[in-house]
C-alpha cells in the first residue's frame, strides 16, 4: 500500500533533479521557469511596483516557494490517485 502523506523531502528532491531558470524583466518583474525531472513545467512569478525595490534574489525566492506549493499539490493529487487506485 501507498504511504498517505506527501513529504517536505520528497518535494525538496523534485526541485533539486529539476532545471530551475530565473529571469527578470522590465526590471521588476522574477518570472521563474521550473522544469520537473518528468518535464512537467512549471512558471512562477514575482514583481514589485518601484524599479528602485526590485531584488532579483527576492524575486527568485518568492517563485520557488509558489513552485514548491504547486509541487505539493501536485504530488498531493498523484498520491491521492495512487491511495483511490490501491483500494
């Protein structure tokens, strides 16, 4: 039988298999690129009003915390289809 949780290790091993790109535009806008080792892609991202506050590093940081949410869902909804399978 499947385990009926989803673990901050197991998410945190999906993002480090995974090809991460961070890029800034109109110099205030993160957008973060996030492929899966399975080629899923996931796009995040972050951006503030004023030029003069943008942090690239604050950008990117706020992106790959959203991306790790998504990836808990997601693994969430694989694991929930794997529990209904097994019964």
């Amino acid at each position: 039988m499947t385990q009926n949780i989803v673990t901050k290790e197991q998410v945190e091993k999906i993002i480090s298999k995974s090809t991460v790109d961070v890029k800034t535009v109109f110099d205030k806008c993160t957008i973060v690129t996030c492929v899966l080792p399975n080629g899923f892609v996931i796009v995040e991202h972050s951006a503030c009003v004023d030029p003069k506050n943008y942090d690239e590093n604050i950008g990117a940081k706020i992106c790959l915390e959203k991306i790790k949410d998504k990836i808990w869902e997601l693994e969430g909804y694989k694991l929930q289809y794997q529990l209904k399978k097994d019964n």
